[in-house]
C-alpha cells in the first residue's frame, strides 16, 4: 500500500493504523513522491492520498494510477470535498474520506478493498 499525506502527523496515523493491520506501507509526502512512486511501480494493491498535496495534487496522481493499474484500490482523503472532487472521485471508483474520519472506519476499507493484500508476515 501507499499513503501519501503532507502532513507528517496525520500521514504516522493512517500509516501506523494500516501497519496495525500488519500491511507493508510505503510513504510519500508530497504529489511529486507520490507520483514517482506509482511511476517506479504500479503493483500497489491501494493507492491512498490526501488531495491537497504540495506540487501536484493527489487526485490528478490518482487519475493517472486508474489509467495505469486499474486494478489499484484508490482512497482519496479530504477536508474539502466539493461536488467536483466527489464526482471525479466516483468517476474513479475511489473511497473518499471526509477528513475528520475514523481511522477504525479507513482500516475497514483498506481491508475491504485490498483482500488480496498479503500483510507481512502472512505466507
């Protein structure tokens, strides 16, 4: 999985709940990681990102994933969802957060979307 969030607080609490569940996590903190990382590789089972991310937003990132690695779990994470960003999303088929959420609530999904995830330590 890979969760890219700018700020350093909120991104150690979804990794960490994510990591609870005993998921390999990689981390980026900015739209320019974020879209390295999936350019690098595109076998990410869920693919979660914050929106507003610094350089290059984590929606248009996200956009690029679908046409790549349809198969890729998205989950786009927000405080500022307008009726454009929910469409685009759903246009997608990806999960969308409405920041403050639970992270019980974003373990769920995770687990619900990516069932074929292979935490670690799992033969």
């Amino acid at each position: 999985m890979l969760v890219a969030e700018d700020d350093e607080l909120m991104r150690a609490l979804v990794v960490d709940a994510l990591r609870a569940e005993l998921f390999d996590v990689d981390e980026a903190s900015d739209g320019r990681a974020l879209w390295q990382m999936t350019l690098e590789s595109c076998s990410y089972d869920l693919v979660l990102s914050d929106l507003r991310l610094p350089i290059v937003d984590g929606l248009t990132v996200l956009e690029d994933v679908r046409e790549r690695a349809p198969r890729t779990a998205l989950i786009l994470m927000t405080a500022f969802a307008d009726d454009k960003t929910r469409a685009r999303a759903a246009k997608l088929g990806a999960v969308l957060f409405d920041k403050p959420f639970a992270m019980g609530e974003l373990r769920a999904a995770a687990r619900r979307l990516c069932p074929q995830a292979a935490p670690r330590g799992t033969p």
